[in-house]
C-alpha cells in the first residue's frame, strides 16, 4: 500500500512544460519566451545559463538529468536542479521536489519537506500539488483534512483538468465517511487556506 501511495505522487513527475513556468515572475515579461527558449536549448548552454542562475534554465536541466536526454540519466542532479530553481520560486520545481522529497528520489526521503515544497506550489495555485498533500492526508487517515486539500485542488490555479476530475472523485468518496459538518469544516479551513495566501 505504502509504494502505491508514493507512486501515486510521483505521478506525472515528468510530464511538465515550458507553460508551467510562464506566470512565476510577472515583473519578467519575457518569462515565457524565455522558457520556450530554455525548452529547445541544448545541453551544454542550458547548463551556462542554470549556472548564471537563471530559475528557468535550472528547471530545464533537471528535466534533462531526470529524462537522460543529452548527458546521463542522474536523479540526484535532477534533483539539486528542481531544488534551485524551487527555491527561485519556480512552482512546476516546487512540485517535483515535493515529490521526490516524499519518496527519496534522487535524495532522502523526508515527509516535512515534501509538504513545505508541495505547500509552497500550491500556493501558487498548482493542483497537482494540492492533490498531492490531500493523498498524503488520507494516508494518514485524516479525512477531513484529506477532503481540504481535494477542495483546494479543484480550485487551485487549476492547471490540470485530470486533476480536478480525480479531486471531483475523490470528494466524492470522502463525503461517504464524513459528516455534513466535517465536510463544511474541510471548506472552511480551505477557504481559509485561500485568504492567507
């Protein structure tokens, strides 16, 4: 149960484009342009610009170290990556170190971590993020909270229909267990939630 769970995570993990990293700095009006420049970029001068600290250019070259395309498959590089251009505010590397940080991918696991990466993406309004902390709340058999999470990744910056769909499911199957007011406690706190970001 508990590899299904963390696979679940991993879900998606390298299903990601230049178009998640668009909107992360609106005082750059190029962001988008200078992501589909990073997106076709080769290796070596992708890793010049990921070393000049360009967030954009980190994200791509973790992508490459997780694919193995033009240098060799390294998640522990990936991750280093997906970790700089987090920490730039990148919230599509957010996610990913998220995930790998719940399932010692490319570094070791660590749960409080994982939920500070997924927190900070879905701040941002990613759902897949928001969907990850509502899976990690079943986990751990709090329903409520689980249902929190579901709600917000409906609302979220809703980049992922999929997403939404499976959150609309889950709910669902949540609200079989839960009483009305646990279900309107779980709304409450992801409204909540909304207003302090």
């Amino acid at each position: 149960m508990k590899k299904l769970f963390m696979s679940t995570l991993l879900l998606g993990l390298s299903v990601l484009s230049h178009a998640d990293l668009i909107s992360t700095n609106p005082q750059q009006p190029s962001a988008s342009s200078q992501a589909a420049r990073y997106s076709t970029m080769g290796f070596s001068q992708l890793l010049q610009e990921a070393n000049a600290g360009q967030a954009a250019a980190q994200f791509y070259v973790a992508m490459h170290y997780q694919a193995g395309k033009d240098t060799s498959k390294d998640m522990s590089q990936a991750f280093a990556w997906y970790k700089k251009a987090a920490d730039q505010g990148i919230p599509a590397a957010q996610l990913n170190v998220g995930r790998m940080l719940a399932d010692g991918t490319g570094t070791n696991k660590n749960m409080v971590l994982a939920r500070s990466y997924l927190e900070k993406a879905a701040s941002h309004g990613d759902n897949r993020a928001s969907f990850n902390l509502a899976l990690m709340e079943e986990h751990q058999k709090d329903y409520i909270g689980a249902y929190q999470w579901y709600e917000l990744s409906t609302r979220d910056g809703m980049l992922d229909n999929k997403v939404i769909n499976m959150s609309e499911s889950k709910k669902t199957a949540l609200a079989a267990n839960l009483t009305p007011d646990q279900i309107r406690q779980a709304v409450d706190r992801a409204d909540r939630w909304i207003q302090a970001q």
